[in-house]
C-alpha cells in the first residue's frame, strides 16, 4: 500500500474528507501512474491551504483487474474513503459497477464512456473515446489519408478508439483491423509480412507500449516503415527513446497541457513522460481542494456527485475544461484535445 499523504491521526478523524486513489504504479503501465502520483504531490505542495482536512490515499493496482477489486475494497471498507479516483480504462470499468451498487463516488481519469453512462455515482475526469478519434479523423482528412490500417493489442480502450473511427468515417474512407492480439503478444512478424502486401495510407499501433517497440523493431528489421499513428503510450519520452529514431514522424491525439503547467511540472521532475495525465490528476486534485477541504463532516455521496457536476468552467493544467453531461457519455469532464507528431525527441501539436 503506498499512503504517502496520510497522516497517522487522519486515520481516524471522521471530519476530513478522504480520496482514495487507485493508480497503475508497477507493470507495463507503471509511468502513467507515477505521473498522477507525482501530480498529487504537486498539487499538494503547491496549494497547501486547499488539502488541511484532506487525505489522498495511494494504492497500486497495476493495471490487473484483480488488484483493482482488491484496492477499492480496502479503500471503501478498511480507509473509509468518501470517493475513489481510479485511472485506466480496464479498472475503471471494473470498478464502476461495483461503485454504483454500493452509492460510492468514483472519479474516473477514463476515456470510457460505458464506465459512467447511465450511472449516478460514477463522473469521468476527461473526454470519452469516440471524441479521440474524431480529432484523430479531422487530422486525417487535411493529410488526404484515406485507407486506414490498425494492428490492436485486445483492450477495451482500443475497442472504443476503434469504434469511434468505424462510426465517423465518410464513404470514402476505409479502416481494416489487420490483426489483433493479447496484451502479452511479443512476435508481429506475421502481421508485418500480411502489410508488406497491404495498401494503406495510415497504420495505427494500438497496442501496449512494450508491444508498440517490439512492432518498431521487427518492421524495421522487414524493411516496412509505413507512416503510424497511434495514442497515449506515443507521448512517452521513453518508448520514443528506446525505439531509436524508429518512431520520428509519428502522430497521436491526446489531451494538451498548459505551458506553465509543464514548465512547473518539468521544473519539479525533471520528466515529461505522461505528462497529460499528470495534468488531469492535478486538475482533479485541485478541484477537490476547492470543493471539500471546508466541509465538516464530509458531505454524502449524492451531495458529492451533485458538487462536482455543478461546477462552473474551470482553467486547468489541461486547459479550459467544464462538466457535461449526455446520455451517451454520462457525466465527465470536458478538455481541448490536440493531434501531436513526434519530431526526432520532440513531441510537436500540429492541430
């Protein structure tokens, strides 16, 4: 259990308001975690005054739906949290149901519209799937790319990615999912020597970011160096590092960050990696500070729900954002999204 936050005597003061944060802080995922964790220190360092009566409470889940039921049950019975933040798509759409049938509040840094649609107790912290592959179709279309190619790792995420294009396309654009494979898939030889004979204008890497360098790799190996775009594992400095160059022209479409924001946050860390995600924790950390660190004892499930869908337009470390709510989506909040191009080390927005 990482509680990095709490301190001993909070542990049984009924009076503060308690968030339990379940990340993804080990496993293949471990540096989208360790950019929100970092984020929550920040938030807290920077805006003291906001967290007096406010605990964070940090536990791992790896992104294994098994520890992710084990995390939010010890949050919820043993911590007594007043509302779990989760992040990820899998764990946030295994955590939801049990959520609402048990009038919990969960805050979701999800793309996942099913998490919270239809649901009372369950809000999403960004935009839902389908409106990623919008952006990513409008940038398409000034490129005149047509023909629409996708290796995918089998992932609700990337189900929903995928949807999202099938359903906004015009007639004479096409999308053929070439191969589809388990998370822990490490051999894309097949698949590449089946797209040696493909015509494609695009390739989508949907995959996990260990995979989307394996891929990199053998293509290059086979002489194949289609143009690819893919999404948030191509903003890690890393995986474009250890690809050595194999990824330079790249695009993906992910949320934006304020510059003062990531000089600040750069500043501090002296990393990048994530950092749309570390922005989005900020943000979700800082609206929690305003909303219930003056508020003894802490407010009921539904008044929490009710205070953070009645909250007006914010500025944010993702830029300006609001709450929404449709049928579809359920309730989430609602960032600017960019297309960016990974330049040589650079991370470029071109829309």
């Amino acid at each position: 259990m990482l509680a990095p936050f709490s301190a001993a005597k909070a542990e049984s003061d009924a009076n503060r308001f308690r968030i339990g944060f379940i990340l993804s802080l080990t496993g293949s995922w471990a540096e989208f975690g360790t950019a929100q964790q970092n984020a929550l220190r920040m938030a807290r360092e920077e805006h003291p005054e906001l967290f007096i009566n406010i605990d964070f409470i940090v536990e791992d889940c790896g992104h294994l739906g098994k520890e992710v039921m084990s995390a939010f049950q010890k949050l919820t019975a043993v911590d007594k949290v007043n509302a779990v933040f989760v992040w990820g798509v899998e764990p946030a759409l295994i955590a939801a149901p049990v959520a609402e049938a048990r009038k919990i509040p969960v805050i979701a840094s999800a793309q996942a519209a099913p998490a919270s649609r239809g649901r009372k107790y369950v809000m999403r912290t960004l935009n839902y799937s389908e409106q990623y592959s919008e952006k990513l179709l409008e940038y398409f279309r000034t490129q005149s790319i047509k023909k629409i190619a996708i290796v995918q790792a089998e992932m609700s995420y990337y189900n929903l990615l995928i949807e999202g294009i099938r359903a906004n396309l015009d007639l004479d654009e096409q999308l053929e999912i070439i191969d589809n494979y388990p998370p822990s898939a490490a051999d894309f030889n097949t698949t590449i020597a089946k797209l040696k004979t493909r015509k494609f204008d695009a390739l989508g890497l949907y995959l996990t970011p260990q995979q989307i360098l394996e891929f990199y790799r053998e293509a290059a190996a086979q002489n194949l160096h289609p143009f690819v775009f893919g999404t948030h594992p191509f903003q890690s400095k890393r995986i474009v590092a250890d690809a050595g160059g194999l990824m330079s022209g790249a695009v993906y479409v992910h949320n934006i960050v304020t510059e003062d924001f990531y000089q600040r946050y750069t500043a501090k860390f002296s990393d990048d990696n994530q950092i749309p995600w570390a922005a989005n924790a900020y943000d979700a950390a800082i609206l929690f500070g305003k909303l219930f660190n003056n508020l003894s004892p802490p407010p009921s499930s539904d008044r929490i729900i009710e205070m953070l869908s009645s909250i007006q337009p914010q500025e944010g470390a993702g830029g300006k954002y609001r709450f929404r709510e449709t049928v579809e989506a359920g309730k989430f909040f609602e960032y600017p999204i960019g297309v960016f191009r990974i330049d040589g080390s650079k991370h470029r927005r071109v829309m």
